[in-house]
C-alpha cells in the first residue's frame, strides 16, 4: 500500500446561501492519478480551489493533511510552494507573451530587478521537451494552437517542481487526438512517481488514465471506485454514481397543459465561433417549440446550448450564420440586434445574471422596465409612477423578496437576483422565453418558485425552452428534451420517456463516435 | 462612566466599553448612513464657514456671490456633457477646452465681421454640436477608445483655432453680445418687475429690516438699489420647487411607497430657503445674471435627461453593464454617440459663455484646463470613475465645491501655485471617501 500523499478531512464550504461542500472526504495515495467525476455544480472545482488556497484557510472547515503535515494555506503560492499545482480550465496565458514569459510568470528566474532571460529561456525549453513540444519557448503564445497551449501549462506546472498536478477539465477544449496525447503523457508522468488529480466529464478518459475515481454530487463524495481491475469500470458504473437516488418532489406538478401549434422552428441552424471562425459552434441544428410547451435543452458545459438560445436571439453570439428561422410558421430574417428579436416577442434569459443580465449598481425597479422602456414612457420620457407600478406588480408576482423595489440588485440574494431577471423579461411580454440555466447558483427552495414560474409561463400560454445542465432539472420540467453534445442536437426524447440513463448514454455515444 | 483619551494609562477594558458605548450611540443616530449619504454637502458648508471667517464672510457678499456664479459658469455647462461620458463607462472628454476656443473663436470672428450676434450663437452651437458628432463617430462606431479620440480632437481644434485666428486675439466685446453671455454691468435679467411693485425697493433698502442680517459680508452702505426681479425670480423657482416636492410627496403616498417624510420635507425647506437666500443676497447687487439664466437652464434640462427619459436610462444601464444592456436590446454604440455629441453641444455653449466672460478669444489660452474642471467636478460630486453611477445633483455640489475653494483662496490671498495643490488634494480626498465608503459596504 502506497503512501498517503494528500488527505482531505470533513471539508466543509459555504457560500452566501449555499453550501456548496459538505463533509467532504478525499484520500490520494503518492503516485496516482486520481479523478474527481461529478455533475456541474456538484463542487469538484470548488474542492480543487479549497485545496490550492484560492479559497484560502479560515474560509472553510476542515483539515487539509498534505504530506502528513495539517497545510493552511492563505493563498495560491503557499500551496505552490509544497508543490502543489492546478492548472485550470480556462487557459490562463498571455497570448502576447511569449511561452518562455508566461511559464515563469510571477515566478521569474534571477532577482524580480534583474531577470535572467537567458536562464528563463533555457529552463522553459527543458521543461518544453518534457512534455513533448518541439517549440522554441521564444515563441508567443498566441501562435500555437489551443492543445499545444494545455501542454504549455503542464510545462509551467513541471517548472514550479509539482509534486501533486491539479488538472481541470484538462482536454475540454482539445480534440481527440491532443486529448489522447495529453493523457498518455499524464500516465508517462505517473511512472516518474508524480500524483496527479484530474477532473473530467470525459468518462471514458477517465477510466482510461485514472487510478481511482471518486464520485461528487451535491457537495459531498459519494464514492471512491477502484480502478486496477483487468476491465477498466464500465461508464455505467460511474454514471449510476454521479447521477445516485431519485429526489422526488423537487418539481412541481405542471397544470392545464395545452399544447398548441409550433411556434418557434429553426432549421439547419448554423452558427460559427466569433474569433475563430471556422469552429462551428452551433452545427446544422434543428428544433422547434409549440405554444404552451416547456422544451428542455441538455447537454454538459460548452455543448453549444447558450450559443444556440444567444444566436436565436437577435444572433447575439456568433457569426456566419446559416440556416432558417421560423416563427408562427413563416420565414423571419431577424437583423443583428436584440432589440429586433424582442421585437418579435423573443426573450433570453442569460446564464450569467451578473455578467450579461442586470445592472447591478442600479435598482430592483430600472432593471425590471430596461427591456421594455416603451411600456412606461411617452415620446421617451419615463412615467416614474407607472414604472413603480410596475416593478411592484412583478415584485409581487415572483414573490421578489426585498424592502423596496428601490434596492440595488446588486445587494439581493442570487435567487431574488434571478427573479429580477425573469421579472425584466416577463415584463417586456415575450411569446417564447429562452430559458438559460434559470436556477444556476441558487438555493433549493428559489429554484422550486422559478420552477412554478416556468409553469405558470406555459400555462400562460408562452413557449418556454429550458436550457439547463442539471439533469433532474431537464426531466422533471419539460415536456421535450433535446440532447445537445459538441454543437450537435443530438438526441429528442419525450420527458416522460426518458430518463438520467439514457440521456448520458447518448451523450456518451455521440462522444465516442465523433 | 467616562470615555479615557486614546493612549491614557487605563485598562483596555474600559476603554474599550466607553468606544463601544459611543459607537452605539452612533450607530442608534445613524450618523455613519448620514455621514455617508451627505459627505460632500457637508464639505461644502464647512469650505463656507472656514473661508467666511477667514474673509471676514466676504465670500457670501452680494458681490462676490454674483462673480462666482459668472466665473464657473462654463464649469457647470461643461460638466453636465462631461457626467454623461463618465455615466457611460468612466470616459471621459478631453477635447472640450480646445473645442470651447474653437467654437468661441468662430463666434468673434462672425461678430468681428458685423453678423448679427444671434446667427453667431447658433453657429457656435452648431459647431460644437458637429464636433461632437464627428468625435462620437470614431468612438460609438469605430471603437477608438475615448481617451484617445479627444486627446486628438483636444491638438487639433486648438490648433485650427489658433490658424482662424490668424494667432490674434479674437474680439467679442459687443454690448448686444455681452448683454446675454457676458459678466458686465448690463448682463443681468432687466429689472421690469420695479415699476409693476414700486414700494418693493423702499421697504428693502431699510437698513433695519431683518433681512440685513440674514447677508453677512454685504457692505450695505454702498447698497443703493434693490432688484426686485431677481427676488421676484427667486419666489417663483423656490414655489414651483415646492409645489414639484409636494406632488412627489403625494404621490408615493398614493402608492405606498416607503419613505422617509421628514427627510423630503428637511430638504425640500432647505433647497428652498437657499433659493430665497442667493436672490435676495443677489437683488443688493445687480440682480438676476444671465450666466444664471444658461446654467439653471442646462442643468435644469440635464437633471430632467439623465432622471426621466429613456436615453438617461441608456446612459446609466450602458455604464452599469453593456453586455446586459445590449441583451435588453437597447444600441449601446448609439448611446455613446449621442454622450459625445451632447458634450460637443455643451461646449459650443461653454465657448459662447467663455467669449462673453473674457470680451474674446485668445487662442493661446481660452478654454485651457477647462476638460479637468468640469471632470473634477463630476468625481468630487460622487459620479463612479467605472460608470453607471453619478447624479447632476451630486456634479452640481461638486463644481460648487471648487468654485467656492478657488475663489475663497483668491480672496484670502493663497498664491495661485497652492490653489492648484490644495485643488488637487480636494479630488483625492473626495474620491478616496468615495472608495472607501464603498468598500465597506462590501
């Protein structure tokens, strides 16, 4: 039995109004890879940030034992120093930099007055040969490809003499062929005697590289699942793991359902990235939504589904498009502008509330009249009464909990925040409301109001597509689910056909055939 | 129990209790929310009541009130362009000093030439507003940041000033023209309301009345006239502003919206008395100035922009988060063109003013650092450096702020190198509250 190299002890981490870890227990033994498989949101990322001192000591409860020494780290170079190294989902370089520069970025070689370019240079190019890259580290960043960039953070890693690599979603943005170099070095690495953690929705490259696989669902492990068997552990054990017991009573019941006819269709949908511009970030999608229906869209993270809401809507995200939109039956061409798709009674309703929804130094009242100013002015000069009038009505409605409609929303709970958000939307009167990730980030019980909300919409009437990576959330509101994987729908199910199984077998197939 | 100097030889103990004790006391007050809410009206009536005893209250004379409003005059028109670009997202305008003696130089050469000074006006006005366009184009729509669009623009209108005026001084010293935009004798409302009231003057030129009082520093003994329009003036603006609060007042209670009644009507009263108080101070003088007359007008229209239409909304959405006010389908490009367009505008009127307050143009130097006063005066009156946060109410009380420390300074006599020390330091320390203040909240 090998060495106990890290041990995580009844982590516990709160957030405002969640808690987002719950006795947490890891055990990594030296030389292992071991992977972290869990839903998002399940809190992998968040134990992977308490352990690398993002979140750092004092902030949580519970004992970090690295190395048979209890760690508190205060931050990220305290965790660096004993050789602990997370490399993260999002790339972080500097792409005017070169690699060189960025691999001993805040790490320099020489005095911080006088760097030893030459020195920095031929380290960085050490550690490139390392992992296999035959650039010069003189080269900027900006000039390799996304898996030659991964493999630059790895070097990075290896630079500050990582002794336990995090790696986070690490072939997420890599085709297969990279994916797979990536983890043949990941296991050429293990030989050497390093430990490493990795975190993937890849299931099958899980059971690929990891030595133990530990399940996460909500905040807490649920299991850790031996790999060293002759078979690799079957996708479906894992699957069974992560998805667990059926929560019943999470959803409320839907009533008076009448559904009517299409609404919404789009065909041949086609969207590309905005940088790079050949990558299709939406491809040759198909799908429709009928008046009253409550539409779920799944798939994991990056699958293309807020790509797809976002260039419905007023093709927002995106460029070079393709494909047919229509509504009511008829061909609409929309222009680039949001303003045409609320026009024709489209709404979409972010992922990122803070980021592209409110305005979080302004009141509960300006953001709920901002997509519909009309509504309350004459000649563009704004009614304040009516407006009060207003934001009080949907205050009302969502049961928005607050003193005033005068408050900042900046100062309101993430659930009362999402409420504002639907009550803007729900205020600029939309036939289809495109839902993206309504209950991310908020507590049980908020959720459980905007899901009577997204019932109330479709019984009022409304076409309601509801995007979301949670999977219970998908098969207990809708009516369809459409099963997105990289850019592709590639599944329909009715709800009441389906279920957790089969949803991720497809997106497992689909993964493997591509 | 007694609270023990900071430092003393007590136990820690107790100093601790008779702190805490005084926190509370504190706390039950509110004087913290109070202090935060008001820090800047504060500053001011102290930067009053230091400069007034210092100057024997010289700085609330008749005279000295007048001469402030018409040297900062361009200031609070400036200002009122500059809070929307700052609304927008922290941009700023650069240009405005060079566009102020650009425009102001194409009045006096209009003028100089005999064109009737009202098609000058227009012109001026026109200019400005064209250069805002053109400066809007290159920032809404080509995305050259602001900083650097009006860094350009401030070179180069300066520049195509100096070359129309051939490098000379341009001439505006025209009594029709200095009538309406100057500081002379004659630039003030014509007193029309003494013949309609003719007992009005009498009464107010007696030493004994209680109103004597009221206007420390005014020498009455050189006081010969009252001006009973500019009185007249002052009644009318502070009723309607009551019978406005009063409505509002009504209204929310209609609605039911929480509020704090004592605090409207504390306000309402002060506001009020303060308009009664600067006619009746400017009635001794020479009555009602027409800079008064441009300034309330601008800042009048702007308060009503930035509060009550959709494109005030705009500005402050914009500034709060783009993303979010593009996905709400408003053309965020649009609202920045029309931020600089507007502050063209402003500063066509600002040239007009500077023309009228110097008889001319100098090229050399009309309009210089005016872009930093009227920026100045938005941070010190509270508006966000990141955008979406920022009142004409707060600018107002910030350009105030400047104006009474330049000319309390001057009339102290503080050598012009540490009025521009002492300036500076006011701008940190008002931004850094501001900073800190919400960093607390946090």
């Amino acid at each position: 039995m090998a060495k106990i190299l890290l041990e995580m002890k009844n982590i516990t981490k709160t957030f405002p109004g969640v808690k987002a870890l719950d006795n947490v227990n890891l055990q990594v033994e030296e030389g292992e890879i071991h992977a972290l498989v869990g839903e998002n949101g399940a809190g992998k990322s968040t134990l992977m940030n308490v352990l690398s001192g993002i979140y750092p000591f004092g902030t949580y409860e519970g004992d970090i034992i690295y190395d048979g020494k209890v760690c508190r780290f205060s931050n990220i170079k305290d965790s660096e120093k004993l050789g602990i190294v997370i490399i993260h989902q999002e790339l972080a370089l500097v792409p005017e930099m070169t690699i060189g520069e960025n691999m001993y970025l805040g790490n320099e070689c020489g005095h911080s007055l006088a760097i030893n370019w030459n020195k920095t240079y031929a380290e960085a190019d050490k550690y490139l040969r390392m992992v296999g890259l035959k650039e010069s580290s003189k080269v900027q960043i900006k000039n390799i490809g996304t898996g030659k960039q991964q493999l630059v953070e790895i070097a990075k890693a290896l630079a500050k003499k990582a002794r336990l690599l995090i790696l986070d979603e690490p072939t997420s943005s890599l085709n297969e062929e990279d994916s797979r170099a990536l983890l043949d070095l990941m296991l050429s690495f293990k030989k050497q005697g390093m430990t490493m953690i990795i975190i993937s929705h890849k299931l099958n490259e899980v059971s690929y590289v990891a030595d133990k696989i530990t399940v996460v669902r909500d905040g807490a492990t649920i299991e850790t699942i031996d790999n060293h068997g002759k078979e690799p552990v079957s996708e479906e054990r894992i699957i069974r793991g992560m998805v667990g017991r059926e929560i019943t009573n999470r959803f409320p019941k839907r009533e008076n359902v009448k559904i009517g006819d299409v609404r919404l269709e789009v065909n041949h949908w086609t969207v590309h990235h905005p940088l790079y511009t050949e990558r299709k970030v939406v491809d040759d999608v198909s799908m429709y939504v009928r008046q009253g229906e409550v539409v779920g869209i799944y798939g994991l993270m990056g699958a293309g589904r807020t790509e797809l809401a976002m260039s419905i809507f007023g093709r927002s995200y995106g460029v070079n498009f393709s494909g047919e939109l229509k509504l009511d039956g008829k061909h609409v061409h929309l222009r680039k502008s949001a303003s045409d798709a609320i026009k024709h009674k489209i709404a979409y309703v972010t992922e990122d509330r803070k980021g592209n929804g409110l305005v979080l130094s302004q009141s509960i009242k300006v953001n709920t009249s901002l997509a519909n100013l009309e509504a309350i002015s004459s000649h563009s000069v704004i009614d304040g009464d009516k407006e009060y009038a207003a934001a009080e009505e949907y205050r009302g409605k969502l049961k928005i909990k607050t003193p005033s409609v005068e408050q900042l929303v900046g100062n309101l709970s993430g659930g009362n925040q999402q409420k504002v958000l639907l009550a803007k939307w729900m205020f600029a009167e939309p036939d289809i409301l495109l839902l993206d990730e309504p209950t991310r980030g908020i507590d049980v019980g908020a959720k459980y109001e905007i899901y009577c909300i997204i019932n109330d919409l479709a019984a009022a009437g409304k076409c309601v597509v509801l995007i979301s990576s949670e999977l219970p959330e998908v098969l207990g509101m809708s009516d369809r689910i459409y099963i997105m994987n990289e850019a592709k729908i590639i599944g329909e199910m009715k709800a009441a056909e389906a279920t957790q199984e089969s949803i991720m077998t497809a997106i497992l197939r689909s993964g493997r055939g591509a | 129990m007694l609270a023990q100097p900071a430092g003393g030889g007590g136990d820690s103990g107790g100093q601790l209790t008779s702190w805490q004790k005084f926190i509370e006391l504190m706390q039950r007050l509110k004087v913290r929310e109070f202090l935060q809410k008001y820090t800047m009206i504060i500053a001011l009536v102290a930067v009053v009541i230091a400069f007034g005893i210092m100057s024997d209250w010289k700085i609330l004379s008749n005279k000295e009130i007048t001469n402030l409003i018409g040297e900062n005059a361009y200031v609070f028109v400036l200002a009122a362009g500059m809070l929307l670009c700052i609304l927008t997202g922290g941009n700023i305008d650069l240009s405005v000093g060079s566009v102020v003696c650009f425009t102001g130089g194409i009045g006096c050469i209009m003028m100089s030439a005999g064109i009737n000074m009202w098609w000058a006006v227009l012109v001026m006005l026109l200019t400005g507003l064209a250069i805002g366009v053109f400066q809007g184009f290159w920032i809404a729509k080509i995305r050259v940041p602001a900083f650097i669009a009006t860094l350009a623009g401030m070179y180069a209108f300066r520049g195509i000033a100096s070359a129309i005026l051939g490098g000379q001084r341009g001439n505006a010293d025209f009594a029709d023209f200095l009538q309406f935009f100057g500081v002379t004798k004659t630039s003030y409302i014509p007193d029309f309301m003494k013949n309609l009231l003719p007992n009005v003057e009498a009464a107010m030129l007696n030493k004994d009345g209680f109103w004597v009082a009221l206007l420390p520093g005014t020498n009455f003994n050189g006081v010969k006239n009252f001006n009973v329009t500019c009185m007249c003036i002052g009644i009318v603006v502070a009723l309607i502003f009551v019978a406005l609060k009063v409505r509002k007042i009504l209204v929310q209670k209609k609605m039911n919206i929480s509020q704090s009644i004592p605090a409207q009507v504390a306000s309402t009263v002060l506001i009020s008395l303060l308009i009664l108080w600067v006619c009746l101070d400017m009635s001794f003088y020479r009555g009602f100035p027409m800079a008064l007359v441009w300034v309330s007008l601008v800042l009048g229209i702007y308060a009503y922009v930035t509060n009550k239409t959709a494109i005030g909304r705009h500005l402050y959405a914009v500034g709060g988060n783009e993303k979010a006010t593009a996905l709400s389908g408003v053309k965020t490009r649009n609202v920045y063109w029309f931020a600089y367009a507007n502050i063209g505008l402003l500063a066509g009127l600002a040239g007009i003013l500077a023309a009228g307050y110097n008889k001319g143009i100098d090229p050399a130097n009309a309009g210089d650092g005016y872009e930093m006063d009227a920026i100045a005066a938005c941070f010190i009156g509270g508006a966000s450096a990141y955008g979406g946060i920022g009142k004409v109410s707060g600018m107002i009380i910030g350009a105030t702020l400047m104006g009474i420390i330049n000319k309390g300074m001057n009339l102290i006599s503080t050598p012009q190198n540490y009025q521009k020390v002492v300036k500076g330091l006011v701008l940190l320390v008002a931004v850094l509250f501001d900073v800190l203040s919400k960093r607390q909240k946090r």
